[in-house]
C-alpha cells in the first residue's frame, strides 16, 4: 500500500520536447526514404509507384517544417 503522506516528485529536463521534436523529424526523414524505395520497385509511372512518392514528399515536408519551427526556437 502506498503512504498517502508521500509525493513522489519526477524531473523531466528542459530540452526533451526540443529533441522528441526532432527525432520524429528524422523518423520522418526515414519514412520518406523507404518511400522512395518502394517508388523504385513500383515504377515511377505506375499508380502503385505515385503513392509512395507522394508519402515520401508529404514526409519529407513534415520533416523540413518540424525542423524548422523547432530551430526558431
């Protein structure tokens, strides 16, 4: 059972959304990469290859703008 009278108290540091921020910018970085793969092994020119190009693009803009607005500040 635990004692009422005691509060237990966490530190979180001052920089781990900073850096949770940017690491999701470099999984989708990753993302768009694999995409990109997956493009190569459909076919540019092939509906089935458009999809993946436009995940890679949409990724690769998720990253770009993460990274900026967290670099502002």
């Amino acid at each position: 059972m635990r004692d009422e009278r005691r509060r237990e108290r966490y530190f979180v540091d001052g920089d781990v959304r900073h850096e949770t921020t940017l690491a999701s910018a470099r999984g989708m970085v990753q993302v768009a990469e694999v995409a990109r793969q997956g493009v190569t092994v459909l076919g540019r020119d092939t509906p089935a290859g458009n999809r993946p190009e436009n995940m890679a693009r949409l990724s690769e803009h998720i990253s770009e703008t993460t990274e900026d607005n967290t670099s502002d500040g």
